[in-house]
C-alpha cells in the first residue's frame, strides 16, 4: 500500500466524521434559526395587527360613531381591522395565518376552537404572561403557533363589549346579546394567534442545510485535490526519484545523474545526505577496486 494511498484513506476517515458530525450540529442549529425565523415573522404580523387594532380604537371609532348609530360598521371594529391588516401582510407571507379568537366573542366566526380554547385560558390563568409558543396537530402535519393576549385596556372597548344595553343597537341587532358582553379591563379575553405549518420552517432548515452541505463537499474536494497535488509535488515525486536512482546504482550503473533537490525542507536535507551517501560509496568501491 502507497503512502498516497494511506495518506489518502486517513484524509478521508477524518473528512466523513467531521462531516457526520458538521451535519448533525449544523442541522440542528438550522432547524433553530428557521424555527426561529418563522416566530420572527409571526412576531411583526402580530404587532402590525395590534397596531391597526388601537389605530382603528383611537382614530376610526370615534370618526364612525354617529353613522354607527345607523347602521353597524364592521370597519369600526379593532380586530376586523387587524384581520384586514393581516391579509395584506399574508400576501407576501402566504403560509402564515392570523386569527384573533374569543372564548365568547360577538361574531361567531371568531369563536375559538379546542386548542385556541386552550391557549386563551393559559392567558386567563397567568395575566403575566404575555406570549406562548405552541404546536399542534394538523391536517397537513405540526403546526406552529406564536399566540399574544387580547386584553381589554381601553374604555372605549367596553361600550360595545360591557353590558348590552349600551351596545350600538344597529350591533345587537346583527349579534343578538347573548355573546361578547360582561368583559372588564385589563382582562385577557382572547388570543391573537398566529399559526405557521412546521414544514416551512423545516424547508428553509433543509434548503440552507443542503447548500451547507454541499459548499463543505466542495471545500473538501478543493482540498483534497490540492493536499494530493502538494504530496505529490514535494514528497512522492523527489521520493520516488531518489529511489530510481538508488536502484539504479544498486544495479552496478555508474553514470546516473545526482539527484539534487534546493530549497531547505526535509526532503532537500535528504538529498544532500543520499547524495553524500552516494559519494562515499563510490569512493569506497573506488578504494576497493584499487586494492585488488
């Protein structure tokens, strides 16, 4: 067995167990950044909605109350405004989806369900609380959800959402009275919750791991060829020729040129001493052949 050929079987044992371990450490440190990633984007979708919500409380309401007195307007509600908002935002982010649910909400349509039911009564449990990452199941696989507090901190608010007898008639006419009403400041009363597939952030994970990967192969490639190219250059080919010539003097020639090697390196040191070698046994055999 060569020494290229050892040199080449150790160069790669070592390039598969860093790159196993790379890829175990590096897989999981991207799967972390895209998790990561993703919440970040769901954090600015929930504060662009929050922001429209108390922009829709301080500035639209009151420019809409007298028309509210005849006719109910949906765009004078918060949270309508902060859905709205949202699915502007959803067209540059098509796989995140914005909800803002209720354990008892006026509209129906933003009644929570099993989980969301859940995450609201962890809010109503701990008033301190002021975020909470979940998962679940859906039925495209995990689902991601980053979740904040609906909690009523405007007065303004609990004119339609306090007691219904001073709601807006054009609204209790629309939702009745049965729902939406006995809600008190600083309450949590629902969720704004953003849900994301955990296959997006599993993608991105796998995408940037990939191309990880492969610039890794690369590099190792670059090196593997110019680490051969060096060996060979300054070891095996001044090797190999200061063997032919020792072989060749081994076979009683006499004419072989020196091999001289310059430079200050180990394989010129070695030159010099094989070629002083030389000399010496030349010399010897010369003392010898006189003798006779």
């Amino acid at each position: 067995m060569g020494v290229r050929l050892k040199f080449n079987m150790v160069l790669l044992s070592v390039f598969c167990g860093g790159l196993l371990l790379s890829a175990y450490v590096s897989r999981a440190i991207l799967e972390h950044n895209a998790r990561e990633d993703v919440i970040g984007n769901a954090r600015i979708m929930l504060e662009a909605a929050r922001g429209a919500a108390n922009y829709t409380v301080q500035e639209i309401q009151p420019l809409l109350a007298s028309q509210m007195q005849q006719l109910f307007l949906p765009q004078s509600v918060s949270f309508y405004a902060a859905t709205q908002s949202t699915q502007v935002i959803g067209k540059n982010l098509p796989e995140y989806t914005y909800r803002a649910v209720a354990l008892d909400p006026t509209n129906p349509r933003d009644r929570a369900i099993d989980w969301e039911t859940e995450v609201i009564r962890e809010f109503r449990s701990n008033h301190k609380l002021q975020e909470l990452i979940t998962e679940h199941d859906g039925p495209t696989g995990r689902i991601l959800n980053l979740s904040q507090p609906i909690v009523i901190t405007n007065e303004k608010c609990l004119l339609c959402h306090s007691d219904p007898k001073i709601a807006p008639r054009t609204m209790t006419d629309i939702y009745g009275t049965a729902n939406g009403f006995g809600w008190t400041l600083n309450e949590p009363i629902g969720a704004q919750i953003v849900s994301v597939p955990m296959a997006v952030p599993l993608q991105h994970a796998h995408d940037a791991f990939v191309a990880f990967m492969a610039l890794l192969a690369g590099i190792f490639v670059l090196l593997f060829a110019l680490i051969n190219l060096l060996l060979h250059v300054v070891v095996i080919r001044p090797v190999v020729q200061m063997a032919d010539v020792a072989n060749d003097i081994s076979l009683g020639k006499t004419d072989v040129p020196y091999y001289t090697r310059s430079g200050k390196d180990e394989i010129a040191s070695l030159s010099a001493s094989f070629n002083r070698m030389r000399r010496s046994l030349e010399t010897a055999l010369k003392m010898l052949g006189e003798t006779n």
